[in-house]
C-alpha cells in the first residue's frame, strides 16, 4: 500500500484488506528506509463521510488544542475522550 498524495496508489474498499498494510513499519518511529517511510504514508481515508460515532478517540498535541477540540464537541451526544499524544508523529 501507498499513500494516496503518490500517483502509482492501490484504491482499496475492502476492510478485509486491513491485513496488507505494514504495521509493523507503521508501528515504528524510524522512518530511514524508503520502504518503511512508504508503509507508514499509507493512508486509510474515509470516501464522502464518516459518521462522528465512529471516532473513539481524538490524540492532540497541547492542553491548547485538547480544550478547544473539548469545546467543539461539547453540545454532541458522542463525546470520545480527547487525549493529548505528544509521541504521536502527526
């Protein structure tokens, strides 16, 4: 799999397809070889929308950002937890 900004990407729609994707590449924080920067672009994207219940939990990277995405889904029925994940590489 590759990430869908590169012009040779594989369109998946299948979840059963999950199992191709490099986790372990992704799973690192090294990204030195080619091949593990190209698993760890590729993306899962969701085509037209998604619905907001799905989100189980939302990863932010300051106290900041964590009380405004807090204040953005105050007034919704499904409030995942907001986590600041400041190991997180995005």
């Amino acid at each position: 799999m590759s990430n869908a900004g590169s012009s040779y990407f594989e369109d998946y729609s299948d979840l059963a397809r999950l199992d191709e994707i490099d986790w372990d590449a992704i799973h690192t924080n090294w990204w030195s070889s080619p091949d593990v920067r190209e698993s760890k672009q590729a993306e899962f994207l969701a085509e037209h929308s998604l619905p907001w219940s799905s989100i189980s939990r939302v990863g932010v990277q300051s106290h900041g950002i964590r009380n405004r995405a807090l204040e953005a889904i105050r007034a919704s029925t499904h409030r995942p937890p907001v986590e600041i994940e400041q190991n997180w590489y995005y």
